[in-house]
C-alpha cells in the first residue's frame, strides 16, 4: 500500500484526481504523522485535526458530484504561525500573541481554502519570525529531521522540518531575510522567495514590511510551482501588491524538466557570494561540484563581481530593525493579546512588553528605534537605504550578463542548538547569502544540491531571477533539480534518517 505521506503534492493531487484515494485519507496519514514523529520534530503550535477531516471529507463529497476542482483540492498544507488564520491561533510564537485567534484569514489562507487544499495546521518560527534556528520561539524550538540535535533552521523552521519529516507535503513560509530558503537549505527541502509584490502580505504579522514576503516550502520545484500558482496574484488589499499577469509557474518548472532545459542557461556566480570566511569547506565543495555538473549538461557558467553584497548585511540589519520598531509598537497591551501589570497605560505597557516580547525581539526593537532617533536617522537608516540601492544596481548589472544567479544558500549546514544562541552576530551571518535578494525584492530559490563531505547533512542551491521573472526561476531551478536527481538516482530526502515515534535527539 501506497505511503500517502511520501507522495510529492503533485504525485498526491493526482492521486486524488484519479479516485486511487480520497482527501479524507491523506488527511488521515498526515495527522497520524504528525502524532507520530511531531513529539520529537516540533514542527506544530497548534494542528487542526478536527477542521482538516471536516475540509477532506467535504472535498470528496464536491469530487464524487463530478464538480471540477483545482488541481491541488485535497492536498494537505501547514501554514507558518505568522500568517492570520480564521478560527485557528496565530501567535507568531510570541507571549504576546498567545491564545490570539484571528476574525480574519490572510489573503493567501483565503486562497489555499478556495482552491481546497487542506490545513493541517500552524507552525513553529523564530517569535515574530526574527532569528534563523527557531531557537527564538517562545514555545521551544523545532528540530531538523535530518539530526534532532541540529537547528532545522529560520525563522520558518517549523514549516521546512514539516515538510522534511514527511508531516506535510506543502507548507507556507514568510522571508525577510532568508526565512524560506534558508530553513529549505537545512532540511534538504525546496524553498521560494517571490518577487516582493508578487504574493499579497495581507494578514502576515508585519516584521519588515519592505523586505517580507510570503512563499511556498515543498519537497520539489514542480510542488512548489503548484503552490506559487495558487497563493499569487494581485490583491487590492496589499499596497504594495503588484498589478500583473503572471505566467503559470507550475507550466514553468515542467518546461524545466524537458531534455535539454540547461543547454545555453546563461548562470552567474557571484564571488561575494560563492565563498569566504565563514563558508563551511564542504559546502563550498558541493557548490563547486553543483557548477561543474551543470556545466557539463550545457549551462554556461559565468563569473560576476558584485561589490556592494559585501555590505547587504550591514544595511538589512539597519533597514529590518527600523521596520520591526515601528511594526511591532501595536503591541501595547490596549488593543489585543498579552496585557500584564497594573498602574498607568505606559506602565502597563512597559511591563506587558517586558513579559510578552523575548530577547531578540527586544533587541532588534532596541537597534531599530536607534537607527531612526532624531540624529541618527541620516547617519544609519538614510546611509542603509543608498547600499539598498547599490545592491539593486548590482543586481541588474549582473541580469545584464546573465539569466540567472547562483550561490550556496547558506554558508553552513545545519548547525546544533546553542551553538550561535549566544552570538547574535553569528547568527545574523547565517542569512549572508539570502540577504541581498530581500534588499532589491527578486526572486530566489533553495534546491537541494547534495550532502556535504564533512558532515553528511543537505546543502542548499540558491537562485536568484530578475524582478518578475519567477517563472524562469522555477524553469532554471527545474532542469537544474532533474539534473542533481538524475545523478544521484533518487531524492534527497530519500537519503535522510527514518523517524519513528522513537525517534529522540542524540539518534543520528
């Protein structure tokens, strides 16, 4: 009998399609999944067991009247705890928030529910989706499959450690700085940062409204391609959402897995971004082996400097405090969530983010209320905001002489718990190579590339298109996955351990 589980979401929705099974069962074979390795995983805050066999069964009754659905209709998706759920929590994984349910469903929730897909439930992040390890969640952090003493990486760790431990097929994230693909890097999964506008914000708990923006996770491209499709589009409801049509990504990635995709694609490597202090020499080995073997199949592999990167991290972590600074202050106890203490508003207020917000939100409340104080405002933020700029003109000197760019997507594998807890700023250069897609809004991707030498565990494939060519980085990333997969004979995942519900840290 078929393991529901393991089916890809493109695999499982035709399936469902065919009558070979039903919604309700997939639902099932998650939700007992998730009982069984979710203890030892953490990837959920809250699972939807209840809403989710009602959705499943009411989707099977809409398939057996003959009515036509869309092609992901009873496939089961996790949703990251930031993203405003009707009916369920959203806590963003802060005290602040606990026990919140909101009246309303961001528009991409909306959307998921329209098209039938079936939530599973919400997710475990770094609180208010700040840090890169799920270490900052108030709830405790989430464990990556691959080693349950390692991070599986943030602040969207909960939705890729799903998605890795076969508890969901799809999953949502959001990505500020790396929050999709990094995590997607660390668990051996597939990632998607869309162009900034492409994917309405509507009903994201804000963290840096300029840089934020809502993806897919999945296991493959194809599946992540079918995700994008349904989430995307332009929504009156978000300012900054952009009036377009958009090609069909799903159609995108498929053209990508035709013979011959990668002969002529044109890749670029940036050398701010390929190696350096920092880059784990296996990773940077994989890389390199990565670039070899698409040369061999036809791309052409070209050089690039992109002198202002160097600086991306230092303008992101001046730009994303201020946003979180002004964000962040309507948590003030009088509206809603957490209200603490006694005495005057400001008293009451003082203690109720005292108690309800933890360190590194302080901290970055504390960095960008800084950053925009009268004096300093020009010296920092107005100084963050032109290398923003610069960073956008490297970018599209780079398009210039290439179709699409390449780099490691994080400089590490996954790392152990506590390891970079205590060093904020080597927890910030985990994004180092993420960053500079969120400063100039284009699209980018994380595919698995293989295993690193040094410790066995996945290695990530970022790649970066221009503004609003999403659907050549699905056709790129496509040729480039069948091409990996074909050379190692099967999905990487299919290389990770096997959890159990004995599964426990220290097994690996």
């Amino acid at each position: 009998m078929t393991d529901l589980t393991k089916l890809t979401a493109a695999e499982l929705a035709e399936q469902l399609r065919s009558g070979e099974t039903t919604a309700v069962a997939a639902a099932e074979a998650h939700l007992a999944r998730i009982d069984e390795v979710d203890g030892a995983v953490h990837a959920f805050l809250h699972v939807n067991r209840e809403e989710a066999l009602k959705d499943s069964a009411a989707i099977d009754e809409r398939r057996a009247a003959g009515e036509t659905l869309h092609a992901l209709a009873g496939v089961p998706i996790a949703v990251k705890d930031n993203l405003a759920t009707k009916g369920m929590p959203t806590t963003a994984a802060s005290k602040i928030l606990e026990g919140w349910i909101p009246p309303y469903d961001a528009t991409v929730v909306s959307r998921l529910r329209e098209a039938g897909l079936v939530i599973l439930g919400k997710t475990n992040l770094d609180e208010f989706a700040m840090g890169s390890s799920t270490e900052h969640s108030a709830f405790g952090p989430s464990r990556n499959p691959w080693d349950l003493d390692r991070t599986p990486g943030g602040s969207g760790g909960g939705s890729a450690a799903a998605v890795a431990a076969f508890e969901a097929p799809l999953a949502l994230g959001t990505d500020t700085g790396g929050s999709i693909r990094q995590p997607a890097s660390l668990t051996g999964t597939v990632g998607v940062k869309p162009t900034y506008g492409a994917v309405s914000r509507y009903g994201a708990l804000a963290m840096g409204s300029s840089l934020d923006q809502i993806g897919p996770a999945a296991r493959t491209v194809l599946d992540a391609a079918m995700l994008h499709d349904v989430i995307g589009g332009y929504d009156h409801h978000d300012a900054t959402s952009i009036k377009t049509e958009w090609a069909s990504m799903a159609d995108a990635a498929r053209a990508g897995q035709r013979d011959g995709a990668l002969e002529g694609l044109r890749i670029g490597v940036p050398k701010e971004l390929a190696s350096g202090d920092g880059f784990e020499a296996g990773v940077a080995e994989n890389f390199q082996k990565s670039l070899e073997l698409m040369r061999e199949r036809g791309a052409v592999i070209v050089e690039l400097e992109t002198p202002h990167f160097e600086y991306a991290v230092a303008a992101y972590y001046l730009i994303m405090p201020a946003e979180v600074s002004s964000n962040l202050a309507r948590y003030d106890s009088v509206r809603y969530g957490l209200r603490t203490g006694e005495g005057t508003v400001e008293q009451v207020m003082s203690a109720t983010r005292r108690e309800g917000f933890g360190a590194e939100v302080k901290r970055r409340i504390l960095l960008g209320t800084y950053a925009l104080s009268a004096g300093y405002f020009d010296a920092y933020y107005g100084s963050a905001q032109k290398v923003r700029t610069l960073v956008q003109d490297d970018f599209n000197k780079a398009f210039a002489q290439a179709d699409v760019l390449a780099a490691p997507t994080s400089p590490t594998t996954a790392f152990r718990f506590g390891e970079k807890l205590d060093d904020p700023t080597a927890m910030y250069l985990a994004d180092i190579t993420t960053i500079p897609a969120n400063l100039a809004g284009v699209p980018a991707l994380s595919i698995p590339s293989g295993l690193s030498s040094t410790d066995g565990l996945p290695v990530g494939l970022q790649l970066m298109a221009p503004v609003r060519e999403d659907a050549r980085l699905y056709t790129s990333a496509a040729a480039i996955e069948r091409t990996l997969t074909d050379e190692w004979g099967e999905a990487l995942l299919a290389k990770a351990p096997q959890l159990t519900s004995d599964s426990k840290a220290g097994d690996r």
